[in-house]
C-alpha cells in the first residue's frame, strides 16, 4: 500500500545554465518561481470561469520543497515544470533568501509559513529534515492521521493562525486518513494599506461591463493619483502599478481594451514580462476608478499540475525516496486564497495619514483608467535593490464581476 502525501497550499490576502550561474542564488529562483508561476497561471485559468485569486508562488514554494525529496523521473517532471536551478546548492540557498526577504518586507505584513505535518512513526531521512528547515525554513509535527478530525483541525488552525483568520477549513477530515503520510502546507499572507488611501466619500456605485450584453452597478472606489501608467499594444490591454505602503509591493492590473480581451490576455501572459514591466510605463497622472471586491479561492490543483506534466508524483509510480524509505505519492494538492481589496488596501485599516511624494511628470496629460470590464491583476514584490529589479508574484488573478463576493 502506498501512503499518501498531501500537499496543501493556502494563503490569504487582506487588502488588499549558463546564465543560472550569473544570478545571484535569489535571482535564480525568483526567476525559477517567475517562469512557473506564468504557466501556472495560465493553466489554472483555462479552466476557472468565475473570479480567481491564486498563488502562484505558494504553490511553487511547497512543490519545490517535495520535489528535493523526489527521484529519478518523478524529480525530473518536478524540476521541469518548476524550472528548478540545475545547480542545488544555489537552488537551495536561493530558497531560503526568498523565504527571508519576504518575511523582511517593510511597512506592509507579508508572511510566508512553511509546515510538514509527518504521521506519527514516520521516519523522514535527516538529510530532508535538514533542508527543510534550512532553506525553507520549516517546522515538523507528528500527528495520528488515523484521528482524522483531530489532525484537521491541528493543521487548520496552524493555517488560520498563519492567514491571520482569513483561511479557515483548508483541509476537511476527509482529505485524511491512516493511508495519509504526510501533509505539506505553505500559507501566504499578506495586508497592505496603499501608499495614497483611496477616499470612501469618492466610492460609488458605478457601471461594470461583465460581457458586451451585461453591465452591473458595483461598489467603485476612485482616486486622482501619479502611479505608473502604461499601454501594451501586443496584449490589447493598458496597466496601472498602484504601490502598497513602502514601495516594495504593488499591485498591478492590466485591463484590456475590449470588454471580452480577458481570455486572450490570459493566454498570452508569457509576453507580460513583470520584471520589465515598468520599463513600459511612466508615472502619469491618472484618474483611476477600481472596483473593490472580495473573492476567495479553493482550487485542487491536482488536475492543473498533472496538464503541466508533473503526473508521476500522484501515481504509483513516484519516488519520493529521498523523503522516506516508504512507497509515497502526492494524494492531492489544494490551494485556498483570499483577497480583499478596498479604500485601505485593506481590511483592518489603520488611519495613518501617507504624504506622496510627487514623481517625475513626464506627461501632463491625464489618463482616465476605469477598471470597468473583467481585468487582471497580480500582486508583486521587488527581491532586489537593483534598478531593474527582480520581483516575485505573491498573488495573480482575474476578476469577471466584482459584486461576487466568493466563488
Ligand atoms: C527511487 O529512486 C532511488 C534513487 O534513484 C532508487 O534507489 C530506488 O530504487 C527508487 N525506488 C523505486 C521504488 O523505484
Ligand atoms: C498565532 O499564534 C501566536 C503564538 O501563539 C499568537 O501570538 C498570535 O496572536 C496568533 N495569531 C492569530 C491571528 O491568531
Ligand atoms: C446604476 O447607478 C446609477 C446611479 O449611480 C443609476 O442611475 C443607474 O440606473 C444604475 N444602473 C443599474 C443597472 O442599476
């Protein structure tokens, strides 16, 4: 009998070769993570009709972690799809900087929590244990999958506590039992006020195209503001960076010319590269009308993971000897993801009072951004202090109709 390995993913977010051996360690895998999160991204969009938030990132950190511990083929499909750094020791080490410098992120709360919850008895190799807890800085915790109400309700309420209670429930008893060998979980959190705060009195209820047939009122939050402003031609769509408290994070969101462009734009993402982005944009004044919406998101990402080509590991096929000297195979990857985006930035807001340092203007011209038709969006953190940056994606999604609180 084979045992099983769950990997769970949740997070939430309130608010709102040759080259390889250049790249510093955080380089590399900021990239490794860029490379997967795209097609990740576009894969899980295919098939979700209604509003998305996901993690990319989540996903790739704790798949990345298992897949130190897989062999032979199953390692090679992990290392593929997540364009993991041929060399391990910079892989490694680029790890655990990423995991460091995001939870040394300045004036907004970025968490990311790492946790193997093995079953009681099993021996996990040491050499494992070691990486885990140095390069994604992970804890251990036994516990008796057979209680399988018990265990649940441990590992939810690590992930409720990481989320700060935003995602609850992530695993329901059913999703174990005493098959279950050991259950991987990452969580993302993130709270960030904006750097200039929307002002409530400008929130009114504003037209929002869902199709060229349907248009509905929504809650619309509008501010006159200097934020990067750029048009992308290739992907028919033009893009706004709204910077979080701080600077180091921001949102971007990239809405399409046409009221239906946002299929085509999830197919093409390959070609919205977000380390470059803002060398396609310059500060501009801009009148910007977002909605605000509050989604949350519960993806099974087994279906997605296997389309991308990693399918051994959830076989009986997998290795993953490098974990244990047991027959294991992932039984299911899960990711929930929550998002709230308002005048704040986000959900508890504290009234601090932000004074904007004006930007270079380049043009004087006004730009008029209404957010009012299905747009996309993803939230990303600079990882570097180089002029060009790299940047990591924290969250990416879609929104279709923003008065859809939850999916
Ligand atoms: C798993 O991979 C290891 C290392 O290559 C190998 O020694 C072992 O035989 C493999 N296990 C199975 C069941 O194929
Ligand atoms: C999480 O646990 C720590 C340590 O027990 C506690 O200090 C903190 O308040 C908890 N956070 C939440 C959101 O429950
Ligand atoms: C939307 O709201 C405006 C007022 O803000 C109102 O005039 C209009 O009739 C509303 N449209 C719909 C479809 O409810």
């Amino acid at each position: 009998m084979r045992s099983f390995l769950l990997l769970s993913v949740l997070l939430a977010c309130s608010m709102a070769e040759e080259i390889e051996t250049k790249l510093s360690p955080l380089q590399a895998v900021s990239k490794s993570v860029e490379s997967f999160s795209t097609n990740f991204y576009k894969t899980v969009s295919k098939n979700e009709k209604g509003n998305l938030i996901t993690s990319p990132l989540s996903a790739g950190v704790v798949l990345s972690m298992a897949a130190y511990g897989a062999r032979e083929n199953t390692e090679k499909q992990m290392r593929d799809v997540l364009k993991l750094p041929a060399d391990d020791t910079l892989g490694r080490s680029g790890f655990q900087n990423l995991i460091d410098n995001l939870n040394s992120v300045k004036d907004v709360e970025l968490r990311l929590a790492n946790k193997i919850f093995p079953k009681k008895g099993l021996e996990i190799k040491p050499e494992f244990k070691a990486l885990t807890a140095d390069s994604f800085r992970s804890a251990e915790e036994q516990l008796d999958f057979a209680q399988s109400a018990e265990s649940a309700s441990i590992i939810n309420a690590w992930c409720q506590n990481k989320t700060n209670n935003k995602i609850k429930d992530l695993i329901k008893p059913d999703d174990l039992n005493s098959d279950t060998a050991m259950v991987l979980v990452n969580a993302v959190y993130f709270k960030g006020q904006w750097k200039k705060k929307f002002d409530a009195k400008n929130t009114e209820e504003r037209p929002f195209h869902i199709d060229h047939k349907t248009v509905k009122n929504v809650s619309t939050m509008y501010q006159s503001v200097n934020i990067i402003y750029g048009v992308l031609p290739d992907l028919k769509a033009k893009f706004v960076e709204i910077p979080y408290k701080g600077e180091e994070v921001s949102m971007i969101i990239v809405l399409p010319d046409e009221v239906n462009g946002l299929a085509e734009l999830e197919q093409k993402l390959e070609n919205l590269d977000i380390n470059t982005l803002r060398q396609k944009g310059y500060p501009h004044d801009v009148e910007l009308y977002l909605p605000k919406f509050k989604i949350e998101s519960t993806i099974e990402l087994n279906n997605v993971l296997t389309e991308m080509g990693m399918e051994e590991m959830f076989s009986d096929k997998a290795n993953f000897s490098g974990i244990a000297d047991v027959p294991l195979k992932v039984s299911k990857v899960l990711q929930k993801a929550f998002i709230e985006v308002n005048e704040e930035g986000a959900e508890a807001a504290a009234a601090t009072e932000i004074i904007i340092a004006d930007r270079i203007q380049i043009e004087t011209e006004i730009a008029q951004v209404k957010v009012d038709r299905p747009f996309y969006f993803c939230i990303r953190r600079k990882v570097d202090g180089e002029a060009d940056g790299t940047f990591v994606e924290l969250f990416v999604g879609s929104i279709k109709d923003p008065s859809i609180q939850f999916n």
